[in-house]
C-alpha cells in the first residue's frame, strides 16, 4: 500500500529553491519522491545547489528566473513544465526582508518587499494554477510567517509583516476560490528558523525570541521542509486554505 506522505511519481517547483528555506524544501519534496525544479535569480547558486543534490542523488532542474518580473514568471512555468512534463506542486517560497522601524522605511523597500513576497507569489500562483487547473489536481504551498500573525520585537519589519498577513489571506481566497478545480492551497508560517535572512543567534535578540519561546530554540529549516511536504502531499487531501504554524509554539504564548 503507497504511503499517502510519499510523493513518488509527483513534480515540484519550487521559488527561491537555491538557499536557505526554499532548499530546505527542495530536498525534503526530492527526499519524499517528487521529482524538483528550483528557481531563483542566481545561476551560480542554482547551479551549486543542483551539484548538491546530484551528490545526493537527486536531479534537480534550475531555472534562472527573476519572478518580479511577469514575463520571467511565464518563462519559469513553461520550462518547469517543459523539463517536469507538468507540476503537481508549487512551493512559493521566494521572498525578502528589511529590518528597519516604521519612520524608516523607504517607498522603494516597501516595493520590494511586496513586489516578490505577494506580488510574485500572486502571479506564479496565477501561472501554475492555470497549468493545474486543466490538468484538474494540484497543490500550492505558500510561505508565509508567524510574522503575518505577530509582531516581531525588538527587530523591526513592518513591510514584511504586513506582506507575509497578506500571503496568508491570499491563501485562504485561492483556497475556497480554487477548491472546486481540485487545487488545494496551504501555507506554513514558520517562526524563528536559522537561514541567512534571520540573525536568529544574536545574542541582543535571544531575550525575546528564544527566551520567550516555549521550545527555548530556534529551528533549523529542515525542520520546516517535512510540514511542507506534508500539505503537498495526498495525506493533506482534505485539507485546503489553512495555515500551518510553526514556531516552536512562540505564537501559543
């Protein structure tokens, strides 16, 4: 009997696939079966990436694609398909940060941060989904951020948190839109997770976000990669538009 949690004989896509969370994901869809593409701005570390996983037996395809840009989006889509032969799942994971107060940020960082965090998550989800939606089945996974349900302190980030309470309604709209087409749509909200965008080791910061965390820890991302893999898989079949928090319990307290 095939275990529901496998993901052999599925594709994937998945943004921003080349560091930190988004390779996170990659391996742990490849680890599960699926067969992956990962996109991202860099050539050089999507190709570093793909030399990794060839070391662990999995066949990455790397897209090189700036998905701010809508033509970019298209040609990421096709080639995903072109090289997948279709995607049964999409990981929009790309997304960015600035860590300033409020009176500090600029018009120009609160585009950026909203340009690929929902802007680009909107139109690859547009994209693939209407690949999904004539081939009847699919399932999108968001990231999101217990940074869309609380607020960080002592580190600023008010574009960011608004951008990733943005990703998680946007979910729940394709979600209920969507249900009827046979895609699901989730999103995980992780919370502190070490990657080259959170400084979570930082000792001024650690009073507030270890100290005040039950689990007294921060994650590392393979942590995150099984709850994705989860709600991309058919043992999450009855499960759409909700969003999987996981924070070591931070947003409990």
């Amino acid at each position: 009997m095939t275990s529901p949690f496998s993901l052999e004989g599925k594709t994937a896509l998945v943004t921003g696939g080349n560091q930190g969370l988004g390779k996170a994901f990659a391996f742990g869809l490849a680890e599960a079966g699926a067969r992956v593409a990962i996109a991202g701005r860099s050539a050089e570390r999507n190709a570093a990436v793909v030399a990794e996983a060839r070391e662990a037996g999995f066949d990455f395809t790397p897209i090189t694609a700036d998905i701010t840009e809508g033509d970019q989006v298209d040609r990421m889509t096709a080639e995903a398909i072109s090289a997948l032969g279709r995607i049964d799942i999409l990981v929009n994971n790309a997304g960015t940060c600035y860590h300033n107060p409020s009176f500090s940020v600029t018009d120009q960082e609160w585009d950026n941060v909203f340009d690929l965090n929902v802007k680009a998550l909107w139109k690859a989800s547009i994209a693939v989904g209407a690949h999904m939606k004539e081939q009847g089945k699919g399932s999108i996974v968001n990231i999101g951020s217990m940074s869309g349900i609380i607020v960080n302190r002592p580190q600023w980030q008010p574009a960011y948190n608004a951008s990733k309470a943005a990703v998680h309604h946007l979910t729940k709209s394709l979600a209920v839109e969507w249900a009827e087409l046979g895609i699901r749509v989730n999103a995980v909200a992780p919370g502190y997770v070490k990657t080259e965008m959170a400084p979570v080791d930082r000792e001024d910061f650690k009073r507030y976000w270890i100290d005040d965390a039950p689990q007294q820890r921060f994650a590392m991302p393979e942590e995150i990669a099984p709850s994705v893999v989860f709600l991309a898989s058919d043992a999450a079949s009855f499960i759409t538009g909700s969003i999987l928090v996981a924070d070591g319990g931070y947003t409990a307290v």
